[in-house]
C-alpha cells in the first residue's frame, strides 16, 4: 500500500513525465531532419519480407544481439554461404544512439523487461521486492540499451577459463579476438601494443564530461589510486580511469552498427526483425539440429539449416530455448510435458550477475560558483541541450553521468599484489534524485514509498553517486521455464548474496566510497551522504557494515550482466552445456554462442567479452567447416 508521501512523489513525477516527453518526441524529431549520420538511412539494416525467405540455409543465428550480429556478420564474409540472423525486435531507434538518455531505452518496447522473482535478501526496495532485469529486444540486442561501456574483463579471467578445462580460451588467445573487434580512435592508445585501429568496433572517450570528472580523478590522486596507465583495458586494471566506450563520434556504436550495417548489402545474408523463435528442430533419432520454427506477424514459419543452427538468445533466453526444443533437465523438462531430446542437467543454471549496491548517494556543493557541478535533469534535459545536440554535435547529451570515472580496487578479501579486483565501482555526476524519479527509478523498479522515503526531499539538488559493483560472484542463480509456452518469460532466480562473503565485499566496497568522500577534494565540496536513511535502515549506526549491508540489501541493482547458464565446459563435467568450441553436448550441428556460455563471469562489463566470443567461435566455424570441405575434396 503506498503511503501519503509515496502518493505525493507519485503525483510529482506524472507531472514532470509530460515535459520529458516532449523533449525526447523533439529530439527524436530533429535528428529525422538535422542529422543524416544517426538516420543513415542508406546503410541500416532492411528487414527481409517473408515471401523472399529461402527454406533452406547453410547457418541459422538466433538472435540478433552483441554475439548474434557479430557471428553473423563473419560467417557472411564467406560469398557462398548462406546465413539467416532472427531478431525478435525492431532495428534501433536513433534516440538509442545518445549516450545520456539510455536510462529511458529501458522499459521500453526495445526491452524483454524481465524481472527476478521475489527474495527476503534482496531488492527489498523494489516493487514487489522483484529487481528490474532489461535486455534488449531489438537488433544489436543489449548493446543498444547498455550505458557503453568498453572492458574487457581480467586477464586472470581467461586463464581462469582455460584452467577449468577450456583450452584456447587463455587469456593469450582472446587477446587476439579483442584487438580484432577494436577501431581504438582515442589517440593516446592507438599505437599502444594492447589496441588495434582495423576492427568494426569504434572505441573512444565520452564526448562531454561534467566538471566532477576531473575532481573525481583528484580525489583518486589524492589516494594514490590512479591508474598508471589511464585505462582498464591495458596492462593494469587496478585503479582509477576515464572510462572508453563502444562510441562513434560521440555516439552509441552498437553491433547492428558495428557489424550489420557494413554486411547489410550482402546478397547472402538476411536479416528478420520482429522474428520470434519458438524451437529449435532437431531430430530425436539422429541428435541433430536442422532448422527452427519462429512466428512473425501473427503466421509461423519454418527454416531449414543445412550446416548449423547458432543460438544466440542471450543468458536468459538460449536456456529457455534450449529447453523448449527438448535439450535440458529431464525432470523440468518432464514437468512441462516437453519431450526430452537430451538430458543435460546445465542447462540454466549457474547464473551470475554483477550484483551492485545503490543508494551511495553525496550532496555537494560548488565552493566558488551557483553553478552546478552535477547533471540535474531540469537544467540537462533543455531545449538547448537539444539545439547543441543537433546543429553543434556538442552538448551534454553526449555525456555518460552514469560512469564519469570508473575505478578498480581490491578488498581486504583477496590478495592485492595479483591485479585482480574484486569490486568495480561506477563514479557518476548523478545520483537518483538528480531526474527528480522520472527515469533512473522506473528502471530500476524501485517503490515509489522507497524512494519518496529516501530522495524527495533532496530532489535535483547537486549531487554524485558511486555504485560498487561485485565482480566474481561466489552465489548461483538459475533460469527455469515457467511453462512450455515460449511468449511466457523464464523464472529468473537472481540469488543474491546466497553466500556471505559476497555482501561481505560489496560492503567493503561501500566503505572504500566512503573513505573517498572524506579525502580533502571531496570534502571541498562539502561531500554529505544522503541524510535520509531508509526506514529499515536506521536501526544501524551510520557507515557500519551493518548500515551498508542494509542498504545494499534493499537496493540490490544488476548491471545487466547475467552470465553463465550454458556454460562451456570439458566432457567430464556433467553441468557442462557446451564444449570448447561452443558446440552443444549430445546434440550435432548446434551450437551457443553469447554471455550464457561463460563457465565464470569476467571482471568487467560483459558486451566487449560477448563480441569476443562471437570473433572467436565464428573463426572456430570456419575452421571446421572449410576442414570438412577439404577432407570431403
């Protein structure tokens, strides 16, 4: 039941909805007709009519995202091939492409919008105490609604992959394939011997930064955290850094933009949008996959694969699909009146996610100015902002407050000296009261009561906030059917902090954020912690680990980063769902290739490490394929 306060807020943010609005519906409308780059209306993307499918191709890719439209990209650089990539969504839209209103892609029709299901150990704050899970429902998947961020994870994560059983997949191996993917245009590293300037994926600097980016890096300074080599991508991930993002002149470069658009014109490849795969074939006698069954515009349709289905559906999906079309848990499977093809018990579980702690919000103050240091959504979301947008190509619309300045540390729980950090902290020129709970709120699904609670009476008041993310999580979620009806979304059990030690670390990442507002730089600014505790929160003293811990459990966020549910695996682990090469256990001529198949999930943002694995696993295909083609000659 919402209470009076919560019914205020309520109220407050409808009436604040219709001016954003009109802003975004303005902004959409002039970059229609002032900027021709983000239109590109020659390069996008057609969407095949159906009556010029073929019944049969040589490869089938469901799933259009990060690894889809990559995988597809490459098998199509071979003339006689035939590939057909299947994408649920729509193309992206051109407001996808400014990096500062990407809260508001959530939620909407270019989102799955799942949700996890209700814990007693986490997002108690949110409504129903389900967390918010967005995913992208549109071509180029998540890498159209994700806040762009360029990591490539930990060498140790790699190696850590190969030691359990993975050979090639070393860090020595992947490098290859992220240099491949990258076009470094930030000229500070595009000599260095870690980058590459020939790939498909633009990589460089936020555009606009809010005058806190550079305080943040004092402050770092001041701790005697910088990193040494002003990046997280080279030969040390520890410290603090401006981040670099998958950006093309400033603006989202996606995999659709990336990869598809320069493939678009391609004779043998084909792209359907609104596509919606229901199952994939595969024949119960033989184990072998050979086509899919999908539905789109209300009529199904099947296809033929006469070399190889590649399902690319994502961490959520491809177990959900995979279970559908008769590969999982016999007993879950059973349960649904699925008939089992093959028993494979891996099949969505070990989940992981890049659990992160909300609420670590600061009010400051410009010690020498009236002027804002902050991005505050009245004063950002202008007409203004828009006419320097669009006429100028400047303007804050260019900017990521989210993660001004991204810092790696090490806790007290694992041993410093082997550069391998274990929380990942976001610094951003923002907090949740800086939009006044029009749209950080609505995307992390938070209760109106809770945040009328803890950020009304600081609304738009000039602020930051530090977002402690938990690396390598030791809890296992899992991904179960909820019935055999493909439209009905997978039971998404999160399972936050089901082991101590992670909220014990997260915790300490709190209090690292801590210690950084009490440096000297900070405290010019008057740095304050949100005077407002939630309700169930003030029976612990301030800054404890009991104060953060609370917190944490209350705004428990993801950072969009589920992992791991077909995970890749050598023969003799019997939750192994695919092999090295990425080929489905017990089944022929299918193969998973996304952020599902990850045995553990990488330090890092987890869209440049899915692009990767797309680079890798389609040389991979190659291999075989030409070796078959030449042992038959």
């Amino acid at each position: 039941m919402v209470t009076i306060s919560g019914v205020f807020t309520s109220m407050r943010i409808a009436c604040s909805y219709g001016t954003g609005l009109i802003l975004l519906v303005l902004l959409d409308s002039a970059i229609w007709m002032q900027r021709p780059d983000i239109v590109d209306w020659n390069n996008r993307v057609q969407d095949i009519p159906t009556h010029f499918l073929y019944d049969i191709y040589d490869f089938i890719v469901i799933g259009g995202g990060s690894a889809g439209a990559t995988i597809a990209a490459r098998l199509s650089e071979i003339e006689n091939w035939n590939v057909l990539l299947l994408e649920a969504g729509p193309d992206e839209s051109y407001l996808s492409e400014v990096p500062m209103i990407f809260p508001t892609l959530q939620q909407s029709k270019l989102d799955w919008k799942f949700k996890t299901e209700k814990s007693d150990r986490y997002c108690l704050a949110m409504n129903d105490g389900q967390c918010n899970w967005p995913r992208g429902k549109v071509l180029g998947g998540s890498s159209v609604l994700n806040a762009m961020l360029y990591i490539r994870g930990n060498k140790h994560d790699y190696d850590h992959w190969e030691k359990l059983g993975n050979p090639g997949w070393g860090w020595k191996h992947v490098l290859h394939y992220f240099k491949k993917l990258e076009n470094m245009r930030d000229p500070e590293f595009r000599l260095s011997d870690m980058h590459n300037t020939n790939g498909p994926m633009s990589v460089e600097r936020f555009k606009f930064n809010s005058p806190l980016a550079k305080v943040f890096l004092d402050a770092a300074a001041e701790m005697h955290y910088l990193n040494p080599y002003n990046e997280m991508n080279g030969k040390q991930q520890t410290g603090f850094s401006k981040p670099h993002g998958t950006i093309r002149d400033g603006l989202r470069c996606s995999t659709a933009k990336a990869y598809l658009r320069p493939a678009a014109h391609r004779k043998n490849l084909h792209v359907a949008l609104n596509a919606f795969v229901e199952k994939i074939l595969i024949d119960k006698d033989t184990k072998r996959a050979f086509g899919c069954l999908f539905k789109k515009d209300n009529k199904k349709y099947v296809v033929f694969a006469s070399k190889e289905v590649i399902l690319s559906a994502g961490a959520i999906q491809s177990p959900q699909l995979l279970k559908l079309s008769g590969v999982g848990p016999q007993e879950e499977l059973l349960k649904h009146k699925i008939d089992v093809i093959f028993h494979s018990p891996g099949v969505g579980e070990n989940l992981q996610d890049h659990v992160a702690a909300g609420g670590n919000t600061y009010l400051i103050k410009n010690p020498v100015s009236n002027n804002t240091l902050s991005f505050i959504a009245p004063k950002v979301l202008q007409v203004d902002s828009v006419r320097e947008f669009v006429f100028n190509k400047t303007g804050p619309l260019y900017a990521l407050p989210f993660c001004e300045v991204m810092a790696y540390i090490s806790t007290k729980y694992i041993n410093y000296k082997t550069d391998w950090p274990d929380i990942q902290i976001f610094f951003a020129s923002l907090s949740d009261n800086s939009d006044g709970g029009m749209f950080g709120r609505r995307a992390a699904g938070m209760s109106v009561d809770y945040y009328s609670n803890t950020y009304e009476n600081i609304v738009y008041k000039d602020s930051f906030m530090a977002v402690p993310l938990l690396m390598r999580p030791k809890s296992r979620g899992r991904i179960l059917l909820k019935s055999r009806d493909p439209e009905d979304h997978p039971i998404i059990y999160a399972n936050y902090f089901e082991d101590r030690l992670d909220i014990a670390t997260l915790v300490e990442g709190s209090k690292f954020i801590y210690n950084f507002s009490q440096t000297n730089t900070m405290k010019y600014l008057g740095a304050t912690f949100n005077p407002n505790t939630p309700p169930k929160c003030r029976q612990f003293e301030q800054f404890t680990d009991d104060f953060f811990e609370c917190l944490a459990r209350h705004y428990s966020q993801t950072i969009y980063h589920p992992v791991g549910t077909c995970k890749m695996g050598p023969k003799h682990d019997s939750m192994a769902v695919v092999d090295p090469r990425l080929r489905v256990y017990g089944i022929k001529n299918l193969r998973v290739v996304d952020a599902s198949i990850m045995p553990t999930i990488v330090s890092g943002n987890t869209n440049v490490p899915c692009i990767m694995i797309a680079e890798k696993t389609a040389d991979m295909i190659k291999e075989d394929h030409i070796r078959q083609h030449l042992l038959r000659s």
